[in-house]
C-alpha cells in the first residue's frame, strides 16, 4: 500500500491493524481545524509514499470516535505505531523531524529483531 489510508468508520481501524500483521503500522490521529495537524500533513504522506513496505493510517477523531477513546488520544495530531496490533509507542505533536527520527528507530529495530 502506498499512501496513506484514511479510517472512514470504527470498524476498519482494527481491520487495517489486523491486516498489516508484522508490517510496522503508523496511525495519525488528526481532526479538522487542526492547525499542526495541517502542519505536519506533508511530512506523514512523504513518509508513507517513501516506505511502501510500512501502513500509514489516518483517523479523524470526529469521525472514528471510539478508535480514539479506546486509544486514549487526547490531543492532535498524535502519532501510534503498531506492530502485530500491538501498540510499540507513540509521539504527540507536529515536529516533522520528531516524526522521522521515531520513524528510523522503530523501522530500524523491527528490521533487526524481527523474527
């Protein structure tokens, strides 16, 4: 998949979590009229059309309600990474460099551990 893949219902988070099995998952929470969220739009989509290899995710928090209170997000944007549907860490905030560097770390090391 390349690109990012925007959440439209509740129902396909866990679905695309489910999917991506041991691909590393990267999950945007954003929400209109957020500024960083806008902020930081192009460096997430960079990144997603840069590693094909990884799932890029958006959930509106308007719009997937539930995903986002299951997934305590209480601030946007806000970064998720999983792998395997497990949560391996999280970044809050619209620092495109912030973004990259978690990006490489986790990347990295899932390359190197993985099974």
């Amino acid at each position: 998949m390349v690109g990012v893949k925007v959440i439209g219902k509740d129902s396909e988070f866990q679905a695309e979590l489910s999917g991506a099995g041991s691909r590393l998952t990267v999950v945007k929470f954003t929400m209109s009229g957020c500024r960083p969220c806008v902020r930081i739009a192009p460096a997430f989509n960079m990144l997603s059309n840069k590693y094909p290899q990884v799932v890029f995710l958006e959930v509106d928090v308007h719009v997937c309600q539930a995903t986002a209170a299951a997934n305590n997000i209480s601030a946007t944007p806000t970064f998720l990474f999983f792998r395997n549907k497990v949560r391996v860490d999280q970044y809050q905030g619209a620092d495109a460099s912030v973004l990259f560097i978690y990006y490489y770390c986790l990347n990295t090391l899932i390359i190197q551990f993985s099974v």
